[in-house]
C-alpha cells in the first residue's frame, strides 16, 4: 500500500512537472505574441500620426496647386488672347481661398475599375 501511495505521489510529481513546463510555454508564447502586437501597433501609431499630419496640409497644398493652376491658365489665356489681358487687368479674377474650396460638394474621382 506504502508503494502504490509513492507511485501516485510520483505521478503526481510527474504531471505536475509537466503542467509546469506546458504553462511556462504558454506564458512565453503569450509574451511574444504580446511584443509581436506591441510593435504593430506603434507602427500604426506612427502611420496614424503621419496621415494625420498630411492630412492637415492637404488645404494649404490644395490652395496652392490651384492658385499655381489659376495663373497657369490666366498666363496661357493672355498670351493667346493679348486683347482681353488689358480688360483682366482691370477686373482681377478672385483667388480661391481655402474656405471657399470646403464649403463646396464633395469632389468624386472616379474608380480605377
């Protein structure tokens, strides 16, 4: 009786043992996985504050672009047509500003499809 007590006691060691080292991996897969997620989501962070800067650029960018295609188009329309650059002189046409170009529909663009 004394030795099926020491067999149980031993395989209850056993197991115990082995309960141990399945928990000590689950532990350190859990903690890698953790680092793993860790890192993406500062690299999400990062990409996150970089859109939101661009994002923030975008009106003065937007401003810009078509202030530079305004004069394009005046600088072209002049040089065609000398005549009416003394009438545009006279009358300027008005620059859009920022607010104006927000305060519009939604520009669509179409599907690359």
């Amino acid at each position: 009786m004394d030795q099926r007590k020491l067999m149980d006691n031993a395989n209850t060691i056993t197991d115990m043992a082995k309960t141990q080292n399945t928990v000590y991996e689950i532990i350190s897969d859990m903690s890698s996985r953790q680092d793993a997620i860790e890192e993406r989501l500062t690299n999400l962070e990062d990409k996150m504050q970089s859109l939101q800067e661009h994002m923030e650029s975008l009106p003065d960018l937007l401003s810009r672009c078509l202030t530079q295609h305004q004069e394009r188009i005046e600088q072209r329309r002049n040089f065609l047509h000398p005549d009416t650059a003394a009438a545009a002189a006279i009358q300027p046409i008005q620059q859009p500003t920022p607010q104006s170009m927000f305060n519009t529909a939604p520009m669509l663009f179409p599907h690359s499809r």
